[in-house]
C-alpha cells in the first residue's frame, strides 16, 4: 500500500464520488474536501469511509464569488493528512491500477523532485480525445508542504521545488453530469473568468513578450504567454485552430471536432461578457484586457 494520502475536492459530485473513492481505496487516508454540496455526495463519502471536511466557498465581496486560490490553500494547510505525500484526484477522475504503481515507485525514489505530473486522458463521446485537449498534463502528487496556489478563479498550482513526471495516466470525465451540467459550469466559468480579467484590465498588470518565452520561472512563462493570448484578436477563432488543426483535433473525429468547437463556444462566452462589464464600468477604456492569470 503506497504511503500516500489522497484528497478529493468536491460540490455535488453524487454521480462520480463513488467510483472515484473506489479507484484510491488503496489509501489509507482518503480526504474529502467539501465546499457545501446539497446532494448526496457527503453521505456517500462518509458512507465509503472517508475523513470528509465541509467548508463553504464563496464570499459576496468578490465580485467572481469565492477566492478558489485560498479555499484550496487552506485545506492544504489545514487538514491533518498522514503523510506527507498527497495525491489529489476530482470527482470526474479515476486512477487507474498501473498509475497507483508508477506514484508508488516515483515516491520510494523520487530523486529532487516535490512534486509529478501526470498524464491526463480526457474522454468524451465514449472515446479518449487524444489530441484535442488543451494540456495532456496536471500536477497531482506532491509534498503538501511544497504547494500552493494562486489565482483567484482556476487556480494555478505552484511548486516549491523540482517537479518530476509519470508516464502513466489517469482517466478524466468532464462529461460523466451531461451536457446541460457541461454548459452550467461553463457558464458560471466564463462570468468569473471575464471579472478576473476585467480586475486585472484595471490592476494593469505588465506584460512581457520576452518573459513569455524565456523566463525561468514556468509560472512567469505562462502568466505572459496567457497575456499574449489574452491580447489575441478573435481568440474563439484562435482557440479552434489550435485545437482541431494544431493540436491535430481532427484525429479525433466526431468527438475531436465538437469538443474544440465547445471550446471556442466556451472563449467567446467570456469575450462577450467582459465587453458587457466593460460596458458597465465607464472608466474603464475599450482595450484587450491583461491576462487573467497571477503573476
């Protein structure tokens, strides 16, 4: 049994909590993190035998409604694990057996690394979208002590240290609630991305093309190359093009093709809300907005 501790953040995740909890029941400490679900996912959870921590999430102050950065700091702060070593999992993933071996090697021998990504394999329509995701790769195992996040909506995960790699993969649901729960989600996404992108329109956050490609920190990286691509003209446009053509989306058929165009729904949706808060807030000029990323 690997000497891992597991955590699992959820809201409403009755129809996948359980077959989640069942794919890490390997662990002898399995957490879940609940932010005020109303369905039956506590139960479940308690049900199964897992430490379930129930915290709400949400402040009216914010104008996105809830600081995500903090909400997943503090539970990494505050909730006692028994060992070192976290693997975090969302309802919608499953760890696959070959996967638990490879986290239990990468710890016996983890070199200078505090953290690994992992192989992520999306699947939609009944079939593995190979090529068409944004990014194949997520940070799920990690020192607890040696991670924090950032950002304020879609955190991003920042580590202390060397950050090592599994090959093996674990596998991601995001459509297991349907597509009306696909589109509801997205929905209350794009309003907080577009205010997090006004807030930093009006922080005026500076921007560097130089830093995009050849800052030494990968958070500096990305929090310019989001710039870039936040200062993109028709990035609904753009977004489609790198994930059907570029990304090769096309070899996914039918499931390839719909995903990159929900995507593309999916930036536009914030472009034209961001034009309407822009609309709301006179002071505010008609400009593209800075990345909606912390530095």
């Amino acid at each position: 049994m690997p000497a891992i501790s597991i955590l699992v953040h959820t809201k409403n995740e009755q129809l996948d909590i359980l077959a989640c909890l069942q794919s890490v029941a390997w662990s002898d400490d399995i957490h879940v993190f609940d932010s005020g679900s109303t369905d039956a996912t506590v139960a479940i959870a308690r049900q199964f035998g897992a430490h379930v921590i129930e915290r709400s999430y949400g402040d009216n102050k914010l104008p996105y409604g809830g600081d995500e950065a903090g909400h997943r700091n503090w539970a990494l702060q505050t909730i006692q694990f028994k060992h070192p070593w976290i693997y975090l999992i969302d309802a919608d993933e499953r760890m696959t057996p070959a996967l638990v071996k490879a986290v239990e090697s990468a710890i016996a021998s983890p070199g200078d690394a505090v953290a690994f990504r992992i192989h992520r394999h999306d699947h939609f329509l009944g079939t593995w979208i190979k090529h068409v995701t944004p990014s194949p790769f997520n940070i799920r195992l990690f020192l607890h002590e040696k991670v924090h996040y950032e950002r304020l909506v879609n955190s991003i995960t920042v580590v202390d240290g060397p950050v090592g790699e599994i090959n093996e993969h674990f596998n991601h649901f995001p459509f297991s609630k349907g597509m009306s729960n696909w589109f509801d989600r997205h929905n209350r996404a794009s309003s907080s991305e577009a205010a997090q992108i006004v807030l930093n329109t009006n922080s005026r956050a500076s921007f560097s093309v130089w830093k995009a490609f050849f800052s030494k920190s990968i958070n500096e990286r990305r929090f310019h190359q989001k710039e870039m691509y936040y200062r993109a003209p028709l990035r609904p446009v753009l977004m489609f093009v790198l994930l059907y053509i570029f990304k090769r989306g096309f070899l996914d058929g039918r499931a390839g093709f719909t995903y990159a165009l929900l995507r593309s729904i999916y930036e536009y949706m914030i472009v034209l809300k961001v034009r309407e808060m822009k609309a709301l807030q006179p002071g505010i000029k008609d400009e593209v907005p800075q990345a909606a990323v912390s530095s």
